[in-house]
C-alpha cells in the first residue's frame, strides 16, 4: 500500500511539473533577460499567453485542483505512517508541496485574474487582415506599446511559476531519495538474515 500511495503522489507531482513546464514558451521570454532584450514583442507575447491561459475553462481549473488535493492527501497519508523514513522524506516533501500551492494560490492566480484576464489581445488584431485571413504579423512596430503597468505583473508570474518548479522538483528529489533508502534498507535486511542463517548452521 505504501508503494502504491508513494506512485500516486509522485504521478500528481509530474503531472503538475509538466503543466508548470509548458508555460516556459511565455517564462522564457521575460526571466534572466536584460532590460535591453525585453522588447514590447516579447512581453506582449508572454501577456497574450497568460492572458489566454486566464480564460480557460472552469472544469479544467477544477480538475487541476482535484489533482492537487489528491496528491496532498496522498502525502499526508504516507506522512501519517509516522515511520522515520516517512517523517523525514515525506515532512520534506510535505513542506515543499505546501510551498508550491501556495505560491500557486497566493501569487499567480491572483496575478492572472486581476491582470490578464481582460487584457486585450494584440496578436488578434494584428494577425488579421481587412479580409478576413490570418497572416504572421508583418513587424513588432505593428503592436501597440507595451503598458508599463503590466511589466511587474509579467515578471512576477514568470519567476513564481520557476519558483514552483523548483519546488516540486525538490520534491521529486526528495522521494528518490527515500526510495533509494528503503531500498538499502531492504539489501541491508536480507544481507543480514543471510549472515543470521550462516551462524546458525555453525
């Protein structure tokens, strides 16, 4: 039962990196770049990918955070074992998943509602023309200046999505490490019931 608790947690913590992962094509365009290279194309590029991901859908919202609320429960589950291996790997990994979610609950997606949610789209207007076909827009000058007002938004849901990566990344880390553990643990027990059965037929 434990291992099966342990697969659980450890689906929902890739899962949720993976969805953390796709947002690098907006993260990219504005983390650890100099404020000579932070062009009003890629900063409207990285608003517009927000500001859709601002207007997805109620039940895919409410399918993520069953997703999390099953892999917090699954962790405290294992944590309740009260076994020593858990306390360490699984309080770790507890204090990690929590630092996540709240980073989550109390940064981005207050971020995104308040900011991006009615945000204009550039890309729309500029992409079409008088008849109607899409086209690849012709030059960054087509697109309106960036507002200022967003620019600190922008960047703080680029660096609270990488900080939430590297969150559930410790994570991960943390429960190779315990199974590593266990493992030895288990290599350690069947060496010494060897040695135990040795002595014996001496």
């Amino acid at each position: 039962m434990a291992g099966l608790r342990i697969s659980v947690f450890v689906s929902v913590v890739s899962f949720l990196l993976g969805l953390l992962f796709t947002h690098w094509i907006a993260d990219s365009l504005t983390l650890w770049k100099s404020p000579a290279t932070q062009t009003d194309l890629r900063l409207w590029t990285s608003a517009t990918y927000y500001s859709i991901l601002s207007r997805m859908p109620l039940e895919l919202l409410y399918l993520y955070g069953g997703v999390v609320v099953l892999g917090g429960a699954t962790l405290l589950w294992s944590l309740g074992d009260g076994r020593a291996g858990n306390l360490m790997f699984d309080g770790g990994s507890a204090v990690l998943y929590g630092t996540a979610i709240a980073v989550y609950l109390y940064s981005v997606l207050p971020n995104i509602f308040a900011n991006f949610t009615a945000l204009p789209l550039p890309f729309a207007s500029a992409s079409q023309s008088s008849a109607g076909t899409v086209h690849v827009p012709p030059e960054a000058s087509s697109f309106p200046p960036f507002p200022p007002s967003l620019r600190g938004p922008t960047f703080e849901l680029a660096s609270s999505h990488l900080v939430c990566s590297v969150a559930l990344t410790g994570v991960l880390a943390l429960q190779a490490g315990r199974w590593w553990a266990e493992q030895k643990d288990v290599e350690d027990g069947e060496v010494s019931d060897v040695d135990a059965g040795k002595e014996k037929k001496d």
